[in-house]
C-alpha cells in the first residue's frame, strides 16, 4: 500500500512540473496598436448627404461659414454644396479623428434645415446626449381651419413668450414650423417641453407663471 501511495504521489508531482514548463514556454502576449478610423472602416470614404429644402436656401448662404468652419476644421470632415442637387454632401477625410463625427456633423446640417439657429444646433457636436425629435399637430389631435390656427397661436404665445417659457423652463430649443414641431435637447427634456406642448395643442391655457420664465434670457447650450 505505501508503494503504491507513493507512486501516485510521484506521478503528480511530475505532472504539475510539465505543466508549469508548458506554461512558461509559451508564447508572450501579442501588443496591437489601436485602429485608425479608416481603418476601422476598410479605408473606405464614408458620404452623407443632407437635403436643402427651398425657404431654407437663402439661410444657408448667410451662415455657410459659421457651419463650414466647425465641420471642416474641428470635426475634421469635408463639407460642400451641391448647387444643382441642392443638398449639403459630406465626406470623412484622411485625417478624421472619429468616424462618429461624420454623422453628428449630418445631424448638425440637418437641425439646421429645420430652422434652429447655429448657435443652437451646433451643440449637436458638443455634446453627445441631445437629439432632435419631431412630430406635427394632427399627430396629437386633429384640427382644421381656425382651430388649427388658434392652437398654433397657443403654441407660441404673445411674442413668442410661451415658447420662450417652454424652452428655458425645459433648457430645450423648439422651431414650430407651420404644423411641424421640433424640440432639440436631451431625451429627458425633450419629453416635459413635448408634453406641455401637446397640453397647449388639446386646449389647456397658457402656463401659469409663464411670465417669470420668459423674462429670462434666451439660453445657449454650452
């Protein structure tokens, strides 16, 4: 019996010395350097285009350098008109440092389009959690004729106060285009402007103390 626990004994011992060789025989661990964004992308050129519609046009001309500048030096991506398409094309560069920066500068362009200012829209690629969400009148109750304009006048406000008092209280940014709706912002806060909003839209009166908001001044996304 003592022979053969020995033996045993023998034959692990044997065992974890193989092992721990095998261990130390093997290769090191390989270091890859880090992929570049054209690399990530097989070297391919990425392209996004985004439409111009026709009251926008003149706009865009006005402010062609506050949006080229940002996109061509500091996002680091190819920007032009095409006058006969009439859309803004887009196109990633050699040197771009994120690919994600192509499609904030499409979302860029195209707040734009829909009427925030560039001071505004621009945050867009500043920060990362805002968004542009949009809907019409007729998604939330339909209204025709004088009704429809009632609420719109509702939507806005004396002066435009109301909405003033929406986008403050809520630090949102909303365009109300004839029955189309936009609010740029955070999805938390896009949730409390678009449900006031929507109040407005089924009758409810203007906001209690809404004076007290539009007396501040209009906010700037940092």
């Amino acid at each position: 019996m003592q022979s053969t626990e020995a033996s045993t004994s023998m034959e692990v011992e044997t065992v974890s010395t193989e092992t721990k060789n095998v261990v130390s025989t093997l290769p090191p661990k390989p270091q890859f350097d880090p992929l570049k964004p054209r690399e990530m992308n097989d070297g391919r050129i990425q392209f996004r285009k985004v439409s111009v519609p026709p009251h926008r046009y003149t706009p865009l001309k006005k402010a062609w350098m506050e949006i080229y500048t940002p996109i061509y030096e500091q996002m680091k991506i190819d920007i032009r008109m095409n006058l006969k398409a009439r859309k803004v094309e887009l196109k990633t560069r050699a040197d771009t440092p994120d690919i994600s920066n192509l499609q904030k500068c499409a979302d860029f362009a195209h707040a734009f389009m829909l009427g925030f200012d560039v001071i505004d829209a621009i945050a867009l690629l500043r920060v990362d959690e805002l968004y542009v969400e949009s809907f019409e009148i007729k998604d939330v109750k339909t209204l025709r004729g004088e009704h429809l304009s009632r609420a719109i006048g509702r939507l806005s406000g004396k002066a435009g106060k109301t909405k003033f008092a929406i986008e403050n209280a809520t630090k949102t940014r909303i365009v109300i285009a004839d029955t189309k709706i936009h609010i740029l912002g955070s999805f938390a806060n896009i949730k409390i402007a678009r449900d006031s909003l929507c109040s407005l839209i089924l009758g409810s009166p203007e906001i209690p103390g809404y004076h007290d908001f539009a007396s501040r001044k209009h906010l700037v996304f940092p």
